[in-house]
C-alpha cells in the first residue's frame, strides 16, 4: 500500500513540474519587440503589411568614376517565400558591394516582424562582408535567409559583381 501511495505522489509531482514549466508559447520577446524594422532610405510607409518598394523597374545603374567595377544601386528579383515575398537591394561602388537593404520582407504577423527585425540586419552585414551571396542563414528565419539569398544573387547577377 505504501509503494502505492509514493508512485501516486510521484506522479502527481511529475505532472505539476510538467505543467508548470515555461515554454515559448503565448510569450512575447520584449528585447525583440523593441527592435526596430528598418526601412530603406527612400522608404517610409507600409503597404499590405508589407514594406512598399519603389518601382522594381531597371535598376540605377552608373560606372564609377576612375575605381574600376560597376557602381549604382541594384534591386534583385521578388522571391517569394512561404511567409511573404522577400526582395533585396545593393549599392555597388567601385565593384564592391557597399550596402544591402531587404526592401520587402515577410510582415504580415508581429512574429515576423519580430524575426525579420533581428535577421535583416544580420544578412545585410553578412553581405557586406562576404560580397557575394555565399551567406550563412540565420537561425530562426530559415525561410526568411533562403529568399534574401536568393534576391542578392539575382542583384549580384544585375550588379556584375563577383
């Protein structure tokens, strides 16, 4: 009878601990929140939840004056991902990549914002870095990376870099 009575108090603990323990669920991030989504420089309003983009025409393409390489400023092509279209932008100078801005990424819920905020500055960097597209994903924004990577190569090929 004794035994009985412990594996029934065991049990009991087990599914107390179990219960009560902490998961990610209905939670909400508040360093994340925090963040910031970062606009490009000639944008300043959202459309449809999504970031508006200037006309994806051709891109502005110009020489450089003297430095040798393509300079200017390329979109690559709208890739569209399971959360959202995704679409990235280089300026170029010289033939070096200068800058990389995602001018449309997955919004359309506060987790991908909240995502997106942290793993759009991180591929930007990255890209500056590398000069190509052979970036690492970011963790958390699987989806997210792939469609930038994408985008960047399609701005890369615009761009003649690399």
């Amino acid at each position: 009878m004794r035994k009985i009575a412990v594996a029934i108090a065991l049990t009991i603990c087990g599914l107390v601990l179990l219960f009560t323990y902490p998961t990610s669920t209905g939670q909400t991030m508040a360093a994340a929140d925090a963040l910031p989504v970062a606009l490009p420089p000639n944008q300043s309003s959202l459309s449809s939840g999504r970031v508006s983009t200037p006309a994806p025409g051709a891109p502005n393409t110009s020489t450089g004056s003297g430095t040798g390489g393509a300079s200017g400023t390329f979109a690559g092509s709208t890739t569209d991902t399971r959360y959202g279209p995704v679409q990235v932008q280089i300026s170029v100078t010289g033939g070096k990549i200068t800058a990389a801005t995602a001018l449309q990424v997955p919004q359309e819920s506060s987790r991908d914002v909240r995502i997106n905020s942290q793993a759009v500055p991180i591929l930007n960097q990255e890209t500056v870095q590398a000069q190509s597209a052979q970036i690492d994903t970011v963790s958390g924004a699987t989806y997210t990376s792939g469609g930038y990577i994408t985008s960047l190569q399609s701005a890369i090929d615009k761009a003649h870099v690399g």
